[in-house]
C-alpha cells in the first residue's frame, strides 16, 4: 500500500517541521478502474466553492489497474487550497475502500461521494453549514441524475431513477429517522467518531470490481437509527450522478434486483436449512403472473418494474438454496 500526499493549501496550514492541524472535513472519494469517468470528476472537485472549515481531498485507489493510479498521482488537475492525499486500499470492494478512507481521514466529519459524479459548487459549504448548526452523527444529500451518454430511453420511468442513485427526501431540511427514508452512498456524510459506535462499512457487502452487490447503504443507514444516531437531511448540499450507457439497459436494472434477493437470502437464511421457505414459490408465482400480465396488457415499456420484481425473489430462493453463510 502506498501514500501519496499532495498539498496546495495556505501558509498556515503547511507543515515545516510542525504538526499540522486537523482538518474538520474530509472529502473521501474511493475509485476501481473508472478513469475516464474519474477525469471528469476531478474537474468537478476543481470548481468546489471552499468552505471556511479547512479540508482536505482523500481519494481511495481501491486496486485500480487501468492508469487511475497514474492519473491521480499526477498534478496538474490540482487547484490552489486543495489539499490532496492519495492511499490506495489493495482489499477489492468499496466498503473495504471506504473503511480505509474512515481508517485515515483526519477531518472531524467524513464526506463520502462515488467517482462517476459532479457536486453542485457550494456542495461543500451546505454540509459545512449543517454541520455548524445541527452537529448530527450524519448527514445526506440530493443526488440527481445526469444524462451524458446518450437519451433516456423510454422504458426507464421515473420510479426507477432511484435505482441510478436519484435521491430527493424534498426541499426542507430536517432529521431523518424512517426507514423509507434512507441517505446513498453516492452522498453522504458521517462524524468520524461515530464509526466506533455503529462499527465500520460491512465488507460482504457493496460493489466489488464488476458485481454491483449493493446493500451497504441500507445497512449503515439502519444501524445509524437503531443506534439513535442524529441523521441530517441537507437539500442543498447536491451532487449530480452521472449516467452512462452501460447502465440505461433493462438488464442492469434485473442484475440488481437478482443480486440484492441472493444477498437478502443468504443473511436472513444463516446457517439453517438450504431449503427456500415454501412461502416463498406462490410469491414468485404472483411476481411472474403480474409482469407478464403487465407487459401483455401495455407493453415492454412499462413492465420492469414487475420484472425487477420476479429477479429479486429467483436471486432470493436460489441465494437461499446454494450462497454459503457469510
């Protein structure tokens, strides 16, 4: 593993043989063999308003092999008062990248985005001044959906932008505490501290490499409540994901819900009989039923919803019958 750090930052805040001084935020982006997309990202991050609060840049190269470790090595896509730290996390999968950059932050508050997004320039500044007025465990914000790659087809309704990471608990802020109400991966923000409390991001789950998994979020944001943590819903403090074609096919969106019933079995499943619950067959039979009778009645277009549906609960039995127990 290496360290690599870069620092663009006023007088006092450079070391010459002192200590320097915590920062209060760090900005954690963990990146995988996403470099063209990470080009992008990083010239988003060049156009951040700075917030008064000092802060550094903290990118997890999570086993990249494709010259993301050269690019983010280099210099020239810095910015005057930028200061930037580079670690790079040899354990594959974004929650171990992410408990990595929860391992060496120095910021008081650790603010999470994914390498395939543009914040809004006072990104920044929203979180900062949420955290100075509410002091919460944690913190999430809107996360929009960008088009750069090609028209949004026309089965891709809006109930499905959440599944792309389009999230928008509405314009007020205020505390979240339901579980229908939970912040994403993609932006969010975490009192360092609260780690110890909660324990760290659940390694079994989450994207690794080419398996998008998944599931992470949801588990963080429900030992956060149970816990009794402060969770601040900040609107302003926005992010743009942007989307690329390889994810607009209905096949993605399939793999999903396939990949999240197998992990939801396997856990909820232990280590007891391999026999799926008989429950479980007239439900899948109904799933069946209701998404052909959908796609018959109107269309392909408006059925995947239903079909997402009939993966989730073929992933469960199967993840049931023949995952091993974590």
């Amino acid at each position: 593993m290496y360290e690599m750090t870069s620092t663009y930052a006023p007088e006092e805040a450079v070391s010459h043989g002192r200590t320097q001084p915590t920062t209060s935020l760090t900005v954690a982006l963990c990146t995988h063999n996403r470099k063209e997309r990470l080009k992008q990202t990083l010239r988003g991050l060049a156009q951040l308003d700075h917030p008064k609060s000092p802060w550094e840049l903290l990118i997890v190269d999570n086993a990249s092999t494709d010259g993301t470790s050269e690019l983010v090595a280099a210099t020239d896509w810095h910015v005057p008062n930028m200061t930037v730290r580079i670690v790079r996390e040899e354990r594959l999968g974004l929650s171990n990248a992410r408990n990595r950059a929860i391992q060496d932050a120095t910021g008081e508050y650790i603010v999470f985005m994914d390498d395939d997004e543009t914040p809004d320039p006072r990104w920044l500044i929203a979180y900062e001044q949420a955290i100075l007025a509410e002091h919460p465990d944690a913190l999430g914000g809107r996360i929009e959906v960008m088009f750069v790659d090609g028209k949004r087809p026309e089965w891709l309704q809006d109930e499905l932008l959440g599944f792309l990471g389009r999230l928008n608990h509405g314009g007020t802020a205020r505390r979240l505490g339901e579980p229908g109400t939970p912040i994403f991966g993609g932006n969010f923000a975490f009192r360092r501290g609260v780690f110890g409390r909660i324990g760290p991001f659940d390694t079994a789950l989450g994207r690794k490499g080419a398996a998008n998994i998944g599931g992470e979020d949801t588990d963080i944001y429900r030992r956060l409540i149970d816990t009794g943590c402060m969770v601040w819903w900040v609107p302003d403090a926005v992010i743009y994901h942007r989307i690329q074609a390889t994810k607009v096919r209905r096949s993605y969106f399939l793999e999903l819900h396939f990949r999240q019933g197998r992990t939801e079995a396997t856990l909820r499943r232990g280590r007891d009989s391999r026999k799926p619950p008989a429950y479980l067959f007239p439900q899948l039979w109904r799933a069946i039923k209701a998404a052909l009778s959908l796609r018959v009645a109107k269309g392909s277009h408006l059925s995947l919803r239903k079909e997402m549906n009939v993966a989730y609960f073929v992933g469960y039995i199967l993840g049931w019958a023949f995952e091993s127990p974590r």
